[in-house]
C-alpha cells in the first residue's frame, strides 16, 4: 500500500521534441559555461571549435591542434576544415 506521506503519481506528457530542446538548451548552457563562449543556438557548434575545445580540456597534454582552428570561420568551407582538424 501507499503510506500517506509518500507523493502522489503525477502522469506528464512531454513529446521527444520538447525533451530533445531541454537537452539542446542545457548542453548549449553548459558549453557556454564551460568554454566561456556566445553560441546561441546548438546548430552554432558546427563550427568544430568546440569540440576540440573540450577535447584539450579533457586531454590537456594531448597536443590538440587548436592553432590550425579557424576561430571566426564565415562559411561553410571554414567550417569543414576545423571539423577536419577534429
């Protein structure tokens, strides 16, 4: 049985959407926490600056090649050649 402290079942529905842009926004927060960085939506991180900056946190004797980032990458070429370096 159930004691009458304990809480009651509460039934919600959340769709995969909603749930998959509360974890967007909590990664795009932590990200930006984390990297000290502005990127506002998580589609910005395609950029491959990220990635390899957390990889150089984790692995900080790694020799990650962060010089061969291109930090303002302005098209879509910039983009793939830092997602190359990754």
């Amino acid at each position: 049985g159930m004691d009458d402290d304990d809480p009651p079942n509460v039934v919600t529905s959340i769709s995969r959407h909603e749930l998959t842009a509360v974890a967007q926004r909590d990664l795009l927060h932590w990200l930006n926490q984390t990297l000290q960085t502005d990127y506002g939506q998580i589609t910005d991180v395609n950029d491959g600056i990220a990635h390899l900056q957390i990889l150089d946190a984790i692995w900080p004797a790694s020799s990650v090649p962060l010089h061969r980032l291109n930090f303002h990458p302005r098209t879509r070429d910039d983009r793939e050649r830092n997602l190359r370096v990754v």
